[in-house]
C-alpha cells in the first residue's frame, strides 16, 4: 500500500474451482472465505464453501434461478475483482495495517456486513452500511426462500437470508465525499471487495480492502466494541451452540479444559433432549393406538 507506505501486495495468485451454494442466488458476495496467505499476497478460493456461512443473496428479479448463469456470472465477477486489485484501483490492507491506518492516519473504516455480524462486534469509530442484511419481507416467495435456506443447512450455520440494499451507494454518498479514504470491511473479505467494486465505479478512488476481513483481525489489530470477538460475530446456529466452528476450535485449542467442557455438555444435553422426545413421541403414539382401539 504505497499510500500508506506499505509495499504493493502480490497480485492475486488464481482461483480455484467454485462450489456452488444451493441458496446462492447472485455472483456478488454470496459468501465470504477469503483464504488468508501471507501479508503480501492474496487468494480467492472456493467462494462458495458450504461450511458455515451459506448466504441467500440476490440482485436480479425474483425468479431467476439458472445456476449456468449464476456460475459464468460468479466468474466474471471474480475476473473483475482479480483486476481492481491486480491494478490497483483497490489497495490490499491486513487487519493490522488497517489497524494502523485508522489510528496513525485517521481513516474511515466502512463496515458493510449485515446486521447480525454487525451487532455482535465492530471497530470503535467505524460507519456501518451494509451492502447487503437480513431479509425481514415475508411475502411468498420469501418465505419460500427462507424455508429452502434454513433446511440447506441454515439450521447449522444460522446465517440468515439475506438481501441487497440497492440504496448502498446513495447511503455512502450521503455520508463521505468520493475524495474520501475509506477502508472497506466485512467479516471474511468477499462481500466487501464487490463493496469496493460498485464504490469504484461510483467514483471512489481512495478505497482500501481489507484482506480476510475481520474474522483474520486478532484482537490487538483493531479497537473492538461489541460483546464477541472479531472471529466470532460471523459464526451462529447449531454449530455454534456445539462449538463446532473452525473459530471455536481454534479457540478451545488455547483455553482451558472448562471451556471445551461446556461444549460437551450442550451436546451430552442435546442428545438427551432428542432421546426425550422421541421416547415422548412414542408414549403419545401408543396412547393415541390405545384410544383408536377402545
């Protein structure tokens, strides 16, 4: 990052082969995973994994749903975020060069994660407009959607649907001028690169994508508020509940025995609680046989 006085990083090293998310519904952003390589260079990889963070996004009209055109529209989106970094026109930060440049440099930093990331930990200063949040319509197809969403693995990642805000330019105009810095977030790197897209080709120039998102931030790197981690504001549902995600993992490795104990109880509780009500539905099936039989 000349303009901080970093070196220029790496160009992005290729893209890997795509796995296509049932609930994915655009090319932009329908997941973030980033894979974090050393601070000098960058990798889009898998952009649509299916461990933890399924995402039902959409821009086109409701009803289109042709996954060749999703796939060649996902490509070409990568292709254009390869180039705004390739060129330049996006300046790569890690999480502590972002760190730096808020404190050293009083930058702005553009939180664009949906409100449920958002609540659960931001950087102290920053501005909060997501380019896309939870979807609260509950029109029929929506609720279609919704129901698709939670049964494709919703209920283990608990990332909601979600829906873009076709106001986010206007919004972000509304609050910087086009000459301002500003340092793009999200929680693993992806939605805030096609961010910085559609920020560019309003006419901001000074734009700065932070590598991996908050979830590579550690904790010294950026002045946290919020109840959770950095790691942690992207995870939810049944794996979280288990501790069952990479991020608690990686936590449980450097605390105590108390804190994977936890996590054994819920699931020793779980399997109880699924043991209860199924000899319960068994008891009611065999009174109900009993009445039937009288």
């Amino acid at each position: 990052m000349r303009a901080l006085g970093f070196p220029s990083p790496n160009i992005i090293n290729g893209l890997h082969g795509s796995q296509r998310n049932e609930q994915s519904r655009i090319f932009l952003g329908t997941r973030d995973n980033f894979d974090l390589l050393k601070p000098a260079s960058l990798k889009l990889n898998h952009c649509f994994r299916t461990h933890h963070h399924h995402l039902s996004i959409r821009m086109q009209a409701d009803g289109e749903d042709d996954p060749a055109r999703q796939m060649k529209e996902m490509a070409a989106a990568r292709k254009r975020w390869e180039a705004l970094i390739r060129e330049e026109k996006v300046k790569v930060l890690t999480p502590k060069e972002a760190g730096y440049a808020i404190q050293l440099s009083n930058k702005t930093l553009l939180d664009v994660r949906p409100s449920i990331e958002h609540k659960k930990a931001w950087v102290k200063g920053s501005t909060w407009i997501p380019i896309f949040d939870v979807d609260n319509r509950f029109d029929v197809g929506t609720l279609s959607r919704k129901i698709t969403s939670f049964m494709m693995g919703g209920w283990w990642s608990g990332v909601p649907t979600l829906l873009y805000d076709k106001q986010f330019i206007l919004k972000v105009k509304e609050r910087f001028q086009k000459d301002t810095d500003l340092i793009v977030a999200c929680q693993k790197g992806l939605r805030s690169l096609a961010a910085c897209e559609q920020l560019y080709n309003a006419g901001y120039r000074n734009l700065f994508w932070v590598q991996g998102g908050l979830e590579a931030a550690e904790e010294e790197d950026l002045e946290r508020e919020g109840p959770q981690p950095f790691k942690f504001a992207g995870i939810g549902g049944v794996s979280e509940f288990l501790g069952w995600t990479d991020q608690q993992r990686a936590a449980a490795a450097k605390e105590s025995w108390s804190y994977r104990l936890v996590f054994s109880a819920r699931l020793v509780g779980l399997f109880i609680l699924a043991d209860a009500l199924f000899i319960g539905a068994q008891q009611v099936g065999h009174y109900l046989q009993e009445l039937r039989s009288q």
